[in-house]
C-alpha cells in the first residue's frame, strides 16, 4: 500500500471497531513532492460536535498521499505516544534530509482525549497550520490539521477521525462518480 486510494480499498470493509484495533494510532499522511499543500491548509474535519464531523472539502489530490506507516518494533509508549523522525528507530520514520533524527512527537493528553505535537528540538523545526511550534511545547493538533515537519508536509488524523475521513471520502467519490 503505497497510496491513501489503496489504503481506502483496503480499510473499505472494516467497521469503526475493526479500524481501531488495526490501527490504533494515528494516521499521518505524506504529501507527494510538489504537492500543493497550501490549498489544503484549510482542509479540516469538523469536530464531533459540529454536523457528526463532516468534511469541508474534499481534494482528489489526497489519494496521491502515502500513509506513514508505523515501525514493526515501536517504542513502549506506542500508540498513546508517537516518536517521529529521520532515525530508523523512531515509530514513525520520514526518510528526508530536513527531517531530524529526534524530530517531535505526537501523544495524548493526560486524559487520553486528545492529541497533542511537541517539537524535539529539531534543526530545521515543526509547523502546525503554518506557524512554527517552540521547542518541547505541547500544542493541540486536529483532524486533517496539515503538520510539517522539516520541508515534508503531512495530515494528521486521529484514528477516528481517519475512519471518518476514510468512509466519507469514499462515500463523496462514489456519490460523484454517479
């Protein structure tokens, strides 16, 4: 599964039970190179509460997304917390230059309700929505929240907010289609 329309195929069948204990954590999706993200910076799941989490848009170039998948070996803390970075021991590896080792990591708050970004102190820094996040500073991040970490642009999901996304992008597109 190289791309966000094979994993679509694949998650198509599952129940919001099933898609959770498969993939517990949360799902970062990586843009294509040349990807014009800053069309996307607006692309937001509406919270539970607002219309049962429907989608503002949709964009086809998102099926061109590569989903990060996580490390075989993740650490202990994996999934309630998420090391990223260039290291190959991290959970999640993005393999880029501007990418640090030790690069930041995505956990969920105390009351195990919502995920949250901090920086590690990278070299070349982490942006939440375009604006650059301060080093160990924990800052709420949200369904279809664009993160870039270095140069490499991605999607963050819950895996909830994955499953919906997944279900109504899916639903649009065939709905479209007819």
């Amino acid at each position: 599964m190289e791309r966000l329309r094979d994993f679509m195929k694949v998650t198509a069948t599952l129940s919001a039970e099933q898609y959770a204990e498969q993939f517990p954590h949360p799902l970062l999706l990586l843009a294509p190179a040349g990807a014009a993200l800053a069309e996307l910076r607006h692309t937001q799941l509406a919270s539970v509460e607002q219309a049962k989490a429907s989608i503002d848009r949709f964009n086809a170039s998102l099926l061109d997304f590569e989903p990060l998948w996580p490390n075989p070996k993740p650490g202990p803390e994996f999934p309630r917390k998420v090391f990223i970075g260039r290291d190959a021991r991290r959970d999640l590896v993005i393999n880029h230059a501007t990418v640090s080792g030790r690069h930041a990591c995505l956990a969920l708050d105390a009351d195990g309700l919502r995920w949250q970004l901090v920086d590690a102190g990278s070299t070349n820094g982490t942006m939440l929505r375009g604006k650059e996040l301060r080093p160990g500073q924990a800052v709420p991040v949200r369904d279809g929240d664009v993160i870039t970490f270095g140069k490499v642009d991605t999607l963050f999901f819950t895996p909830d907010g994955a499953y919906r996304f997944l279900r109504q992008y899916r639903l649009f597109s065939e709905a479209m289609r007819k």
